[in-house]
C-alpha cells in the first residue's frame, strides 16, 4: 500500500491493545523486540497517511494483527511491523538486518514489492513480484503468512482507492492471493478474501446475492433450527460428544454455483449447512453412519477427506443429506484437531504445537508444495510463463488414483497419464512410452478419473513430446515438458528458426546477411528478447512467426523499394509474402481502418480496427501486424448493406437498377418474408471498388422515395 499526504484520522487499533494480546504467548525478550520494531516502523513512516487519512502506521498494526490470530513467532510479528518501511521510506534491507536480525530482513524483502525496478509492461512487473515473493516463500512460508495479512488489511480498506485500482486489485486478489490462501489452509482468510473481492469486481450482483441470503436466512430460520436439534437430539441418543454447528457458504461461492451450474438463487438450497465436531477419528464414522439414520444420504454426494485429506491438508467427512422439508442439507464431520487445521491451514505450525501426525503431515505436503514451486521456477524461461504455471496449480479440482503399490496421489481434474508420470518423478515423466490403467494398456492422453490404478511403462531412449502440452493438466508437466524441450533442443530450434527466417526473409526479395546488427538488437529490446537465439528458438518452436520477424526486422532497417516487394492478388502494404484473407465477421474494404491478424494456416486475416474479433489478438502483439491499402486496389470486394423500404410494388427493382447504375454488382439479395406490414427489408451483397464507391451507392439509394433506411452488414 503507497503512502500519500492526507489529513490526520485516529488508529482504529492501539499499539498497546495489541502487545497485550502478544504478552498471552509471547516471551518478555520478544516483546522488547516487537517494541523496538514498532518506534523504529512508527518513526520512518512519520508523516504518511493511507488513502483513508489514517496514518500509515496503522496498517502494520492490523497486519500484525492479523497475525497474532496464529500465534505467530516474534520474527514473523517484527517482519510485519517493518514490511512496508523499505518499499515506502529510504530503510534499507541491511539497516533492518543490523538492527533486528538476518531472518527480519529476509522476511521483510520477500514482502516488499520490486517497485524501483523498471519493466517493460505492467504484466511483467506483476509477474516478477509474484515470482519473488513465491521464492521467498519456498524458503520461509512465513513469507506468505504477512503477505496474505498485508493483502487481507488492503482488501478491507480497499474502498479508500480509485475504482480503477480497486478493480485492478480485487482482481489479483480473486485471482492469486484467495488460491494461494486455499492452498495453504487458510481457510476464514481465503472466504473473506474472495467475498471481499467479489463485492469490489461486482458490487451490485454483491448486494443482491446478499439481500437474497439475508431474507432467506429470516425465511429458513425454523427449518434450520429444526434440523440442528434433530441432530443433537440422534447424536446425545447414540452418547456422542459433539458440537454442532450451523453455518452458512460465503457469497461468493453462492455466486460460483450458481454462475457454473446456472442456477437461480431460489435454486440452491445447500446455502445453509451444518458442522459436527467430535472428540476423535472413529466417533466421525459414528456420527455421519447415525447420521444417515436420521436423514437419507444423497447418492454420489459424500467425500472421505479424512481417509483421502485435500492438498493443504484439510481433514473432514462431507455428505449431503435430504433434510426434514424435502431440501437437501450439507453437513461436515471433524475433529476439533482437524477443525484447527481446517481454519489456520499451515499456520497450525506455530499456532498448534502437537506431535500429532496430522500436523506433519500437513507441513510434509506444503513442503513438498513450495518445493514443487522451486523446481517450477527453475524450469520457466520467465515469470510470466512462471505465474501461468502458477495459476494452472492454484485451481485443483481434484481426482484420486492409485499406484501399482497402492499409494494414493492426488492430481487436478483433467488431468493426464502424462501428469501422473511426471508427478511420480520427473525422469519417469520424461521417460514415459505407455499407460496401463486398471490393468488395460490405453493412451497417454487418457483423462485420469477417480480411482483408477495407474502403472506408467518407460524407455530409456524415449523423451517428451511436444504434442503432450495439448493435455497436460498440472503445472509440473507442463513446466518439465517445456525445460526439455528448451534445454535438449534449443540448438536444433536456433536452426530450424534460422532456416524458417531465411525462407520468409526471402520472400521480401532479401536475406540474413542484408539484416544489420542494429536491426537485430532493436527487435530484441522491442520484443523482450533475451538474444538473437532466443528468437530464432521461438521461431523453431513455432512460439513466433517467421514472416512476422521477417517484417519486423525490414521494418527497423531501410524501407524496401517497390520492385522488392512480390507482385501478386496482394493488395495490402505491410503483407508482402503472406497470403492474405479478408475476415467475413467485419467484411473490410479499401478505405476502412484496418489491421492485419497473423493467423497459423491462414496466414494474415484483415479485420478492421473496431472488429471486436481482433480485441483478443491485441493481447498477443506478436500476431499484429499494422497494414494499410493500396493506391489502386485492382480487385472488387463483396459489403452487404440493409434496406427498410416502403412495401410497395417494384421497389426491387428500382434498387437493382439504382446498384447497377452506380457501377457496382449484386451478388446476393434477400427480402424479409411478407407479414402484412408498411415496411418490409432487403439485404444485398454487391462489389465495390473501395469506400467512397459505396458511399456513392448509399447516396444514389437514398434518391428512391420508398427507401426509409440504410445500414452497412458486416458478418
């Protein structure tokens, strides 16, 4: 969060409210040097004030915190106090780390954004922050902990900020920071979060979604105190130690269902649920089996976590029942353990200090996650191919399989054999020929499903495919895949791309010597290049066009002269060498704005430039192409345009003859089927040479007393 002048508004939270809650856990040393951080963050940020007017200092202090709800150790709450003072004030790392310690400083610059640093596009920048604060991560999960502090503290002032940021914010939020939370465990931060997120990108389906929950909170209100003591009622009959709770789904995964499985509000009846905690793991097969007594399960509506838990460790019996008044009923079944796991998520580290196995269990896996986004890093040519690989892991919707030995491996819906291999050992994913799923030999791109046995064959002579990123599903793969064929063919491609360049270079009459040194550095600051090579690899890997680098590297040098340029059906400059179509979906012609869309199979496709076709092409600057028309176009081209006329007798062919005077031909015609009215509508494709030429028949029609309206077609 920047820091900016604005007037004096009081501290919500006391520094003094809150190391009397760390004075619960914390050791007098440690609150001496909590105390210590907090005059020397109050003293940098001196004379700075949020957005809403509160002074800065405020912020650090409700991220700490936030954090002291975990339990978090003294290093942690110090690198929260301090995380802004090097991105906002002229502290520097090392003074932090003379002052409070090595660790402080290191948590403190996993936190801090790369702010001084210049990038060429906002994506970038925001990919590279993204990659250094998930490194740091890997090697402090801390790291994370005061991020998602810092963001949930943002989130929930974020009213103070202009609408544009607050979308751009809210977005990142839904986006990065709510998956990663989710991932780690963090349960009650990951629903505020997405809540928080979802109020700022759509604040009026917000406030309906939440009038509907609170009036069907008033309507639903008997009914769920009904199923609550029937519950406590069968479970004290059976002598069960429970607590029963009733609980009710945050917005946004309201919005969710009902956006993915077009339901109306009225339609989702789960929005209301209940959790059972019991004393251990055997009384939550006792509750959900005497619970079924109570109510009907729904078929295909259960899930074990317990026996199977989440990635992030989460532990619980879920089953959907029929309630009482024929609606269906979701109920949770834990133990308070598992319940404290489900709420701090890997916070339960520091906050839970157990031997229970459940807990290193939970660490073992975020380990091995962090790791995972380690070897992820080290694979990706950059962060922005690394933060899509991210993204792709964020989202599991999860599938459970087999080993040969029984071993049970959870991996995203969707996923491949390919994804199973690789998620087994890299040298098995590279290495991989065939699959045998339930003892069946089947094709590696086969969909895994739940509980298929999974048994992968390999060869030592084989390696990856490139075709395998068709279906890969999970971020490894996908991150391996590219390593490979990056590292082991990078010199093959370096002259494949060499050869492809030479060939549409060729077509401009031509050829690698003509292009100078300086051409080539410019295209590579241009295009975010690392060297030459790097450029001639995309090419060889068909990342990058030939003919599109070909142009861009004429471009920068000398203009080609006229007889360079291949002579042709060619009619628009800028496409010299490439086969060009015009797109249907706008139907250009000469003298219309235009762009060129550099498509694989067709070759350039013109579009016009407000063709809302062409909106996501502009997202891939590597496929546009700026062209422009000809002088003297020597071919006719195809316009539709739309008549309203008068419904009267040899209207048509006063049109037709008016066309036909104009020079131009009609290529198609359609009238609306007769319905008795005074209007009726025509539609006539004709040629025209550019246009002014249509302008002049649009003029020539409007001369006909019957014609009330007419309006260009395109598409």
């Amino acid at each position: 969060m920047t820091a900016s002048a604005r007037p004096i508004v009081a501290a919500p939270l006391t520094a003094s409210a809150l190391f009397k809650e760390w004075s619960g856990y914390l050791k007098p040393e440690d609150l001496s040097q909590l105390q210590a951080a907090y005059d020397f963050s109050e003293s940098a940020h001196q004379g700075q004030f949020r957005k809403s007017g509160e002074p800065y200092i405020a912020h650090p202090l409700a991220v700490a915190s936030i954090l002291a709800q975990w339990h978090l150790d003294a290093q942690a709450l110090t690198a929260a106090l301090l995380h802004d003072v090097v991105e906002d004030t002229d502290v520097t790392k090392n003074q932090i780390a003379e002052q409070f310690g090595r660790p402080v400083a290191e948590l403190v610059d996993g936190v801090s954004k790369l702010d001084r640093i210049e990038f060429d596009s906002q994506e970038k920048a925001q990919a590279e922050n993204f990659r250094k604060m998930l490194l740091a991560m890997a090697r402090d999960v801390r790291v994370m902990l005061i991020k998602l502090a810092d963001r949930l503290h943002n989130m929930r002032t974020l009213d103070a900020v202009n609408p544009q940021k607050r979308q751009r914010v809210a977005r990142e939020t839904l986006e990065i920071y709510a998956p990663i939370a989710n991932r780690l465990g963090l349960n009650s931060i990951y629903q505020e979060m997405e809540d928080l997120a979802f109020q700022h990108l759509f604040p009026d389906r917000f406030r309906v979604l939440a009038k509907a929950v609170r009036t069907a909170r008033g309507n639903r209100r008997e009914g769920v105190s009904k199923v609550l003591e029937g519950i406590e009622r069968r479970l004290g009959d059976f002598k069960l130690e429970a607590q029963v709770q009733g609980r009710e789904k945050h917005l946004h995964s309201v919005y969710r269902k009902m956006r993915e499985k077009h339901l109306s509000f009225a339609q989702v009846h789960d929005v209301f649920g209940f959790r059972i905690i019991v004393k251990d793991m055997p009384a939550c097969y006792v509750a959900l089996g005497v619970l079924h007594g109570l109510y009907k399960p729904i078929p295909g509506k259960f899930k074990d976590y317990i026996a199977i838990p989440k990635a992030n460790g989460y532990q619980s019996l879920h089953s959907t029942l029929f309630g009482p008044f024929g609606s269906p009923i979701e109920i949770q079944i834990r133990t308070a353990e598992m319940h404290k796991i489900a709420e701090a998520g890997v916070a339960s580290h520091w906050l839970y200090k157990s031997s229970d196995t459940s807990l290193s269990e939970l660490q073992q896996k975020t380990h091995q996650w962090l790791q995972s986004l380690l070897e992820m890093q080290s694979e990706s040519g950059d962060s922005v191919e690394f933060l899509e690989h991210l993204k792709v892991d964020l989202f599991p919707d999860e599938v459970y399989v087999f080993t040969p030995k029984g071993k049970i491996m959870s991996l995203p819906r969707g996923a491949s054999a390919v994804d199973f291999a690789y998620a087994v050992h890299t040298d098995i994913g590279n290495r991989c020929v065939a699959v045998k799923i339930n003892q069946e030999l089947m094709p590696l791109r086969t969909e895994l499903r739940n509980g298929d046995r999974v048994e992968i064959i390999t060869a030592s002579h084989a390696k990856p495919n490139p075709l395998w990123l068709n279906f890969v599903a999970t971020a490894k793969a996908r991150a391996h895949i590219r390593h490979f064929l990056k590292t082991m063919h990078f010199s093959e491609s370096v002259q494949l791309g060499s050869r492809l360049l030479q060939q549409a270079l060729a077509n401009f009459k031509a050829s690698l010597p003509d292009v100078s040194e300086a051409q080539w550095d410019k295209l590579v600051r241009d295009s975010s290049g690392r060297s030459r090579d790097d450029i001639l690899s995309d090419i060889g890997l068909g990342k990058r066009l030939a003919v599109v680098v070909a142009h861009q590297l004429l471009a920068l040098g000398e203009p080609l002269p006229a007889e360079a340029r291949p002579v042709g059906a060619v009619v628009v400059r800028g496409s010299e060498g490439i086969a060009v179509q015009f797109a249907r979906c706008c139907g250009p012609i000469p003298g219309d704005p235009i762009i060129g869309i550099i498509s694989k199979g067709q070759g350039m496709v013109v579009h016009t430039h407000d063709c809302p076709i062409i909106a996501k092409s502009h997202r891939d600057p590597e496929r546009v192409l700026d062209v422009q028309w000809d002088a003297n176009p020597s071919k006719l081209f195809d316009v539709g345009i739309r008549l309203v006329v008068a419904n009267q007798r040899g209207v048509l062919a006063k049109v037709a003859a008016e066309i036909a005077a104009a020079e131009s031909n009609i290529q198609n015609v359609a009238v609306d089927p007769e319905d008795g009215g005074t209007y009726t509508g025509m539609r006539f494709t004709v040629q025209v040479m550019n246009r002014m030429h249509l302008a002049r028949i649009v003029r020539d029609l409007r001369k006909i007393p019957e014609v009330v309206r007419i309006s260009r077609v395109k598409g």
